[in-house]
C-alpha cells in the first residue's frame, strides 16, 4: 500500500485560479462455488506470467496470504477491511469476514499465482493475480461479495477494469464493506474532504473544468483551489493515456461537465488533491 503523503502535489495549481497484519487463521478445507456465467469465474486477465502452483500455510486478512518458503503473497489491485483503517468493532468485524471469505476461498490450500509487470512491493511480499484449486480468480470473488475494494497501482492494472465493474455492483447491493461509512464514495463537493488528507478515498461529482498546462493535467471539481477538489495528471500517466487511445482520456476538457469517480490518496495543499498514476483510477460515470 502506497504510503500517505502530506506534502502536496499540487503546486503547479498555484498560478492558476480555476482549472498491519492480525494474527492468521487457519486455512479451511471449504470451497467456494465457482458460478461458470459470473466475471469471478471467467478467463483470467490478459498478459499476465505463465501459472505459478504455490501452497496457502495461513489467511492473514481479506487480501494476505501466507505461503511456503515462508512468503507472503499481497493479492495484487485490492484492500480488504483492516482494524487499522478505523478502530471500532465494526470494522474488526468486517475484517474478520474478510479473511473468511478468502479462507473459503483457498479451501485445502493449493493456489495459482500470475504476474502482472511488478511482482513484489516495497516491503518484500509478492504481489500477483491467484486463483483457487477450482480455477476461481480470487481477487474477482473477494470483489464480488463486497470483501475488499480496488486499490490498484501504475505497475499492476491487468484486470482492474474487470474488477471495478464488480465493485460497483457489490456497493450498490451494500454488501460487505459498503456497509460501512469509512468505505463510502465521498462527494466531490464536501468541504469536509480536507479532513480525510492522508487516507484512501473514492470521489464522486461533476467536473467542473479540466485542461492540459504544460505537461500536467488538472481536473477540478469546482472554482475555487483553496477549498475545491482537483485530480492531478502528471506526464507519465497522460503518456500511457495517449499510447493506449483512451478516448475518454486524452481530451481532457472534453470531461467537463460530466460526471466521474476517482479514487486515490487525498493530499492536501490548499483545497484537497488526489495524484491520478494510471487511467483505472478515474471511472466516467455520464
């Protein structure tokens, strides 16, 4: 997980006015039902590395596992419900279904893993896509029930798109998670977002401009930079917008007007800012 950061990514914005681990259980010897018409049990993401076969030794949470050779395996592109994020019952309780669910999951223990391009993060665990002894896309399943939510990464986006369709059926159903207001989808509007700087949010609202300035792009959720929310779009991640064709994309002030979601650290300098790495964190919604 992306460490937050407080100092701000939004100085450019200046000249211009409007633009943990818990202790692991056991795994269970339960399986899950593959459903054969469902996304959780299709093929799974295009270019990923050839199948690696490793062994569960434990379920640490919704989104961990522990694996022989005394590795730790982080489920690439999703966060489960953790403790950490809020300390109330509720949340440990979610937490506690999280691993459940995974535990279920992975039945006897027998796992597939698939790499995506980087396939360990900065504290040493592995990170790829993994599938259960039945073939079942575990990330998918996890989303499906309302387990985790999509917390992807520039590295890693085989999949994400497949995986966010599920996510928004799962919220809409209130299941799992969303049951939770920590896991709610803020409104761009809220002037209470500064209060969230250095947290994991998804954000929702209308566009109000967005435009190219050198070789960044900015898109603003209001008038005013001191309080208003804007999405920051460096070079590299416009780069990967331009070589991949997004339409919805690559004219940015063509987003005006319309109404989107993002999600991202919010950091904060002036009105609160949201630093875009890679086109799966903004969702066109209208």
């Amino acid at each position: 997980m992306k460490a937050p950061s407080y100092t701000s990514r939004r100085a450019l914005l200046n000249r211009f006015v409007c633009l943990g681990f818990c202790a692991p259980i056991p795994v269970l010897t339960l399986l899950r039902p593959a459903a054969a018409d469902t996304p959780a049990a299709g093929l799974p993401p295009a270019d990923l590395s050839e199948p690696e076969a490793r062994q569960v030794v434990a379920v640490v949470d919704g989104d961990t596992l522990r694996l022989d050779r005394g590795e730790v395996l982080r489920l690439a592109g999703i966060e489960a419900a953790k403790r950490s994020l809020a300390a109330d019952p509720a949340m440990a309780a979610l937490e506690a279904e999280g691993r459940d669910s995974l535990a279920q999951l992975v039945g006897a223990g027998t796992i597939t893993l698939r790499y995506d391009r980087m396939r360990r993060d900065r504290y040493g665990r592995l990170l790829a896509q993994a599938f259960n002894a039945a073939g079942l896309w575990l990330q998918a399943a996890q989303v499906e029930s309302g387990a985790v939510r999509i917390h992807g990464d520039g590295a890693n986006r085989c999949g994400l798109r497949d995986l966010l369709a599920l996510e928004a059926t799962a919220r809409n159903r209130g299941l799992g998670i969303w049951r939770n207001r920590a896991f709610a989808v803020r409104d761009a509007g809220d002037p209470g977002l500064k209060r969230l700087a250095g947290s994991f949010q998804i954000v929702a609202g209308r566009v109000v401009a967005a435009a190219l300035v050198k070789d960044s792009g900015y898109i603003n959720f209001g008038a005013d930079r001191r309080t208003d929310l804007t999405l920051v779009l460096k070079r590299p991640v416009l780069q990967v917008m331009k070589a991949e064709a997004d339409p919805t994309m690559i004219d940015l002030p063509s987003l005006g007007g319309r109404r989107i979601r993002c999600r991202g650290w919010l950091d904060l300098h002036d009105g609160p800012s949201i630093e875009i790495s890679h086109p799966e964190q903004i969702e066109i919604l209208e």
